[in-house]
C-alpha cells in the first residue's frame, strides 16, 4: 500500500500521525501547495482540511492520482 498524508492546520490534522498518517501541518496556502508538490512518489492518499483544499484549487483537485478525499468543515 502506498503512502498516506494529510495536510492542513495542525489542530485538524494532528491525529491522524497516532495511524501512522504522514502529516504536513501549515495554515499558510503556499505551504500547502509546497506540500502538495512535495508528495512521496508513492502517495495513495492524501487527506486534506477544507482550507487546505481551497488552497489547492478544484484543478489539483481533480486529477485521478493520488486519491484526495476534504475533510466535513
């Protein structure tokens, strides 16, 4: 199985390292499209905050890999 990250704030995201989620915690959008740019090769997941997704733009948003899936507000 591949890789599995979330991005986002860190109060959001912080937990999901206790299931050995790689977690990329920012509140600033560049960041989250360093972040985004930055993905091991072998992401299958990538687990977004709703900000972190609005960062990223329905674009990026919509390509068939990695998975994506946005957090509920």
């Amino acid at each position: 199985m591949g890789a599995v990250v979330a991005i986002g704030e860190r109060a959001r995201t912080a937990g999901f390292a206790l299931a050995g989620v790689q977690v990329r915690a920012t509140d600033d959008p560049d960041r989250v499209r360093a972040f985004w740019c930055e993905l091991p090769a072998d992401t299958a997941l990538v687990i977004l905050t709703p900000a972190a997704a609005a960062a990223l733009g329905p674009e990026v948003l919509g390509a068939a890999e990695p998975l994506t899936v946005v957090m509920p507000p």
